[in-house]
C-alpha cells in the first residue's frame, strides 16, 4: 500500500504532467506556418490596455520600375479604429531574389558605398500604406523579387 507521501507525489505529478500538456498545446496553435499569410495572430503585447495583432502578408513580384499596391485583406481591414494603430513592422518585412535566394529589409535603400563598389544606387525599394492597401515602389526592375510584409495593428476592443 503506498503511503500518503507516495499518493501526494503522484498526485503532483500527474497536475504537472497535464499543465506540460497544455502549455505544448498552446505552443503548438501559436506557432505559424508557411501557409498561414494574411492570418491574423495575437502577438502577447498589449499596448494602453490593447491588444497588439499581426499579420504576415504575401506580396508577391516587385513591380518593374512602378508601384505596386496590394489589398489589405478583408479580415484584418477594419481591425484597428484610428490611423496610428496600424503600422508595418519594417523589422520583419523583407524581399528576396527567387533566382538566388538573396534577401534584403524592406525598405531597402542603397548608398552611395554601394555606388563606389560599381553597384547602381536606384536599387530603392520604397514601403507605404493606408487604411485599405500597402504600396511598394521600385526604382529598378526587380520581377525577379518577392515581398513578405509583417502587418502589426492595436485591435479595437470589443464592448
């Protein structure tokens, strides 16, 4: 027969063994996949009693020497009440050449270090938005890049 310190232990145990269950449960629904653009996610920050979403959006092909304009999607368009909520996180956006791999921030900008290498500095890759769409600009044709554009907005509270 086990004593009562046994049953204590085992009774311990046995919490800590479903609360490790359900914190990897957590983990494992917070967690995004490649196949997870325009979702909105809950980021764990809240700002002035407000909750800090983001979204991680496919752009797509850089345009050739133009602008591009990409449509917020409809489930995140509407989330936040006023213009400063809503910003893109230039930390976690970023382009990159589909032929070789090459990666660079968004925005990008070149120098004129770059001009002394022999390298053109029209490489600009200017990043705007508004309340419906994010806007990409090129100085250079770069069709051969794509864009990956972190979206981070404070949601309007629900009353």
């Amino acid at each position: 027969m086990p004593s009562r310190f046994d049953v204590q232990v085992a009774a311990v145990d046995q919490s800590i063994q479903e609360f490790a269950a359900q914190i990897q449960s957590k983990i494992k629904t917070s967690r995004l996949n490649a196949t997870d653009y325009n979702t909105p996610y809950f980021t764990g920050a809240i700002i002035d009693g407000r909750e800090m979403w983001g979204a991680i959006l496919d752009f797509g092909t850089l345009p050739n020497t133009t602008t591009k304009a990409l449509l917020i999607p409809s489930n995140i368009v509407g989330e936040w009440s006023m213009v400063g909520e809503r910003w893109i996180d230039t930390g976690n956006s970023f382009v990159f050449q589909t032929s070789t791999g090459l990666t660079l921030p968004l925005p990008h900008t070149s120098s004129v270090t770059w001009k002394k290498k022999g390298q053109s500095t029209t490489d600009q890759i200017a990043i705007w938005m508004n309340d419906a769409e994010i806007m990409v600009a090129t100085e250079s044709d770069r069709t051969d890049f794509k864009a990956i554009i972190t979206l981070k907005y404070l949601k309007v509270p629900v009353t």
